[in-house]
C-alpha cells in the first residue's frame, strides 16, 4: 500500500473508532491535513470547537495563529503536516485524559510511521510529553527547552524533535507570539 492508500484507511478506523468515550460528544473526528511528504509533522492537543465542526485541524483562533507562525518561515499548510494527539473533541475543552491518549496515540504513531518525517515539532504541553517519552528524551518543562531542536541519534526516520509552546498562548499575549516567532525561525531549515 503506498502512502495516500495507508492514511485513507486510517482515516476510515479513526471516523468508525469507539476506543474512548470522546466518540460520543464528537461531530467530526480531526484526522490531520497536509502534505504526505513533508519533511516537518506538527502535533498540537486536541480538535476545539471549530476543528470539531469543520473535521479540519487548527481552523479556529489557535489556527490563525498558527499560519501566522508558519507564513513567517515561508511555509503554507500544503507543505507541512499537522495533526493533534487527540482525534476527536473533549467536551468544553477538557485537558486530554491518560487513557484517552493512550486509546487514541496508536493513531498517532502510525502517521508518524507513514509520514516520516525528519522533524517533528510539538505544539503545547500535551505533544511535548507524548512524544518525548516515545522518543526518550528527557522530560523539561516547555519554558526551559522550547525552540530548542533536539536530535536524536540511531533513529530510522526521525531525526529532529522540537518543542513549541501551544500557538494559543498567544491569543492575547504579544510577549508570547514573540517568543513564537522566534522558536519557529529553528525549523526553517527543515522544509
Ligand atoms: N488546538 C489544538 O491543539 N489543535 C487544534 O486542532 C485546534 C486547537
Ligand atoms: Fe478514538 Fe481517538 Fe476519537 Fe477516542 S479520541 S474515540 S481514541 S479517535
């Protein structure tokens, strides 16, 4: 199977799966969108309101903050991939639950597996812990690692992890959209 065949049906498992009970609440699952054969994967939390409405991720606030962020570097969502650690919506906006994430992250490393990408860039907490425990990296908190690219070696795939602040944080906070734009400048040269 080659790869637009592999995500089509990991797209279908993912509109038919019942394996937390966000499968309940949600309208639409957010599989995830872009480029096939990117170089950079994205991963932010979960779909919000929009995201759950329209089956697309970081279409709302923290979306156009995003673009922003990644119009900066000259990149277009069509060059990228972007996905989030949970598929489906938590109600009111909930944090992602421990066993919803682990329910939901086999989805997850299998776009991993089928993207392989070089760098992979985590938006917010819940990314960062995630994929740094999968790739065993020592756990640090955002505020003392963020921007900085780490890289891993003997790795198939992979090469580079790199931890941003959730685009969110910036809504109202021109310091933080600061530091943002700054962090996104290290993954430039990835594209
Ligand atoms: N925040 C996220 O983490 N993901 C989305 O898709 C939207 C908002
Ligand atoms: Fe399945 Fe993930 Fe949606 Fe839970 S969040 S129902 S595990 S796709």
């Amino acid at each position: 199977m080659g790869m637009i065949d592999e995500m089509n049906s990991l797209k279908q498992k993912i509109y038919l799966c019942k394996r937390c009970n966000l499968w309940k609440t949600r309208t639409n699952p957010v599989v995830g969108e872009g480029s096939l054969t990117t170089n950079i994967m994205f991963i932010g939390e979960a779909p919000g309101y929009n995201e759950d409405q329209q089956g697309k991720p970081f279409v709302g606030r923290a979306g156009k903050i995003f673009d922003e962020l990644l119009n900066s570097i000259g990149l277009k969502r069509k060059d990228i991939y972007i996905t989030n650690i949970l598929k489906c919506r938590p109600p009111d906006n909930a944090n992602p639950s421990p066993e919803q994430i682990k329910a939901c992250s086999p989805y997850l490393d299998e776009q991993i597996k089928i993207i392989q990408p070089k760098i992979i860039v985590t938006l917010g907490n819940f990314a960062l812990s995630y994929i740094f425990d999968k790739f065993r990296l020592k756990q640090e908190k955002i505020s003392s690692i963020h921007g900085r690219v780490f890289t891993l070696a003997n790795l198939v795939g992979i090469e580079k992890i790199v931890a941003m602040y959730h685009p969110a944080v910036a809504a109202y906070n021109p310091s933080m959209k600061a530091i943002l734009i700054k962090d996104f400048k290290n993954i430039g040269d990835y594209s």
